[in-house]
C-alpha cells in the first residue's frame, strides 16, 4: 500500500527549507495536513491529498502515531510525518502523548517545527480540537490556515454522550459546550474554512457570524465510476422482492434500528424484504442490533457483512434494488451528510431517506429517491414498499446516477477544494507584497 521511497527523497522532502518560491502560491502549493489520528486511512482525507497531489501539489501530512507507525514515509505520492514512536512498554501513554485536545502543547510545537524546517504555503487543519494550536502555529510562521470541518462536532459530541450515557472517554473529552467554544475561536481565527454541505455553512454564517466568502463547500462525495465499469445489474426480481443495501457505520445513531423494525413491518406488508448492511462499527452497538433483529423475527433476512474493501463493498452494493439512509432527527444530522446517499447514486440505486434537511434537499433536487419522516418505522416502510415497482426502482436510479455524473462526484469537489485552497494561499501572498502582514498571533494581543 505504501510507496517505497528512497532515503535521500525523503530526506529532500522533510529536511532544511528550500529558498521560498513566491509563484508556488499561483501555481503549484506546498501544503501541510494536520490530522490529530493516525493514517492512513480516513476516507475525506485521503480523496484530498492525493487528489492534491494528483494536480502536481505537494502535500505532506502530520499526524497522531498511536500504533507506532514509523515516523516518515510516502504513501501515494503525500509525505507522511507521525508523532514520535515511544517503546511498546509506553502503552497507553503514546494515545495520551498525540490526544486531540486544545490543551495538549505537542500539536503547536510538532506543527511549527514543520513549518520552521519547510517553506509551505498553507496549512489545513482537519481536527476542530487541535485547531487553535494549529492556527497559532500557522500565523506565527505566517502560513493561513484553512480549517475542515469534516463534521458539526457540537451536535456530535452530545450524540455520543446521550447515546453512551457515562464512560471515561465521555467525561474526560467529550464536552458539548466546550466544543463550542473551541469552534467559535476557530471559525474566526482560521483563513478560510471548508464544510460538507450547505447547511452547514448556513449555520456558520447565521449562528456565527463567519462571513460566507471565507467558507467553501467540499462535500463527501466519491470518485465517479465510469459507466462502462459499473457492475452488471442482477436479473429482475419478482415485483414482491426487494434487497435493501446500507453502507456506513453500524449503531443505532445512524438510524438502523428504525431500518430494521421498517424491514419486519414491510414484510407485514406482504412484501419479500431482505437488508443487507456493509460496514463496522463498536462491538456493543452491533450485538445490540442483531438482538433488535431475532426479537423482531427478521434475523434470516438481514445481513450483516461488515467491513471490506470498497471494490467489494460495491459489487455487493450493485445487487441490490435499493439504498438506505436512515438518519435520526438531529441538528447533527440536519447539518452534514454521509457519502453513502453518494455512493448509492453513484451506482445507480434508488434511494429511500429520512427528511434529515441536507438528504431532503438533495433528493428534491435530483429525484433520486424517496423521503420518509426521521425516526418513523411506517413512513419508512412505506417508503420501501413504493419501491417494489420496478420503473419507480428504475426512474429514481437513472436520475441518482445523472446528478452523480453532474454535480456530485469527487472530481468536481476536488476543483472545489483546489480553488477554495490557491485562493487562499494567494490572498495571503497578496497580503504580504501590500505590507499587510498581520497574524493571528497579533491580533490575539
């Protein structure tokens, strides 16, 4: 999986600073990625850097090194530098060394020890929690700083609690209100700032004031499979028939018990569901669902496959009549989206969703599947059964598959991603020859 690098040309990449290069901010951008976890892999961030460096920029990325890692390689093209590796008798001391916190110091010294030994042009932060030590370092080493905030990790963090009730990790780390404070600061000290969807730029500008030229909306899309490589549609099912496909996280949080009481009431129905789930998520959750599942009789019908690579994940994905995104009513939810509505378009299945705001505005605007109402086991359920026509099944699909050809694909929100990222760059250039050269640094005086 990784690329076998030579020591010299990683010597080259992560030794002393070459001579600063001002056309590198017009044209081609040296960019430092800060993920407080380890990678690979994570999903978003992956899409970004090698399509980054796919376009000939030159992106490294630093992050947490918890299962000791070593400490730089080259993984598809993208630099990676990790946290120091202690001794395996350190144990849990090495997740405590890289914990994602606002208070943790290692995260501004290992950033700005980076940005003192290179010359880069930007720094994107992914991590709201170790944003205002990464926006310190950035602006002290005169770098802007973007930040991704790949989630509304406010409305998240509460999500965990309720559903978790109290554990260690809850109380030590998960704090709502502090989050929001972390946020806050954040938003407006960071250069520009990158979301998933509208929505969430919406509550960033009316919520926090944070001036919609400085967001841009990169969303969780994926890479457009070309229509000659789709897989082969199985043969048509009997009109009664239908297979249900989910691909994500598997606990409650995501909707899947509804799913699973909306799969025993369509079956009530008299109509021949099955539902199979592609993907992992903690032990207990899962235990949990296949108890839901034998309670309500349907143990025999529903799948659950777990993890497995994407290749596979499609195949399977490809046989089914339709795709599932049972989101809860949330302002998570209502805030950002999943890329599995994506993926189902992307493959040419129908969707049914619940009226999370961004699944329904997307849906409205693509007719690419049917909405139910959050948390209704019969909408839901009625939802599925519309779907047991085929040229309902077949209509919705083409349409799923024409928008992911148009708009939402990954190529066309890496170009996205690609602008929001020069511009930025560039103003800060601009900034610097008109002898403006305030940081955050400064204005925190």
């Amino acid at each position: 999986m990784n690329e076998r690098v030579s020591s010299g040309s990683l010597a080259r990449s992560a030794g002393a600073a070459p001579e600063p290069d001002d056309r590198r901010a017009t044209s081609n951008m040296r960019i430092l990625w800060l993920y407080a976890s380890t990678y690979p892999w994570e999903v978003r961030i992956e899409k970004m850097v090698t399509s980054l460096h796919e376009r000939g920029h030159e992106v490294h990325l630093l992050c947490a090194n918890h299962d000791r890692r070593p400490s730089l390689e080259c993984s598809h093209g993208v630099v990676i530098h990790r946290l120091r590796r202690l001794p395996a008798w350190a144990g849990p001391v090495q997740l405590a060394v890289g914990l994602p916190s606002p208070f943790n110091p290692l995260w501004f010294c290992a950033t700005r020890a980076l940005l003192a030994r290179q010359s880069f042009n930007l720094l994107v932060v992914r991590d709201l929690h170790v944003a205002p030590a990464a926006i310190a370092a950035g602006h002290s080493a005169r770098v802007p700083v973007v930040l991704d905030l790949a989630e509304n990790w406010p409305s998240l963090l509460r999500e965990w609690r309720e559903r978790e009730g109290w554990n260690l990790q809850n109380a030590l780390l998960r704090h709502p209100a502090g989050s929001r404070i972390v946020e806050r600061l954040a938003v407006a000290r960071a250069d520009h700032v990158l979301v998933v969807v509208q929505e969430m730029r919406d509550r960033l500008v009316t919520k926090l004031g944070v001036d919609p030229a400085r967001i841009s909306v990169v969303m969780n899309t994926p890479r457009l499979l070309p229509r000659e490589s789709l897989p082969a549609k199985p043969r048509a099912r009997r009109q009664d028939s239908l297979l249900l496909a989910y691909l994500g996280g598997v606990h409650q949080s995501l909707g899947l018990d509804t799913a699973l009481h909306a799969v025993a009431n369509a079956r009530e129905r008299g109509l021949r569901v099955r539902l199979r789930i592609v993907g992992r998520g903690k032990p207990q959750q899962e235990r949990r669902l296949r108890r839901l599942a034998r309670e309500l009789g349907i143990e025999e019908v529903v799948e659950f496959l777990g993890w497995m690579p994407q290749a596979q994940a499609f195949g399977l994905l490809s046989q089914a009549d339709v795709g599932i995104c049972p989101f809860p009513p949330n302002e998570h939810n209502d805030t950002t989206i999943s890329n599995k509505m994506f993926e189902y378009m992307n493959l040419g299945l129908p969707v049914v969703c619940s009226d999370a705001k961004p699944a329904n505005r997307i849906m409205e605007e693509t007719g690419a599947g049917l909405v139910f109402a959050a948390g209704s086991v019969d909408a839901m359920a009625a939802a599925i059964a519309r779907f047991a026509d085929p040229a309902a099944r077949a209509a919705c699909g083409a349409a799923g598959r024409r928008a992911a050809e148009g708009r939402y694909n990954w190529e066309t929100d890496a170009a996205v991603l690609e602008e929001a990222l020069l511009g930025t760059a560039g103003r800060r250039r601009a900034c610097a020859s008109s002898g403006d050269s305030r940081t955050m640094v400064d204005s925190l005086r």
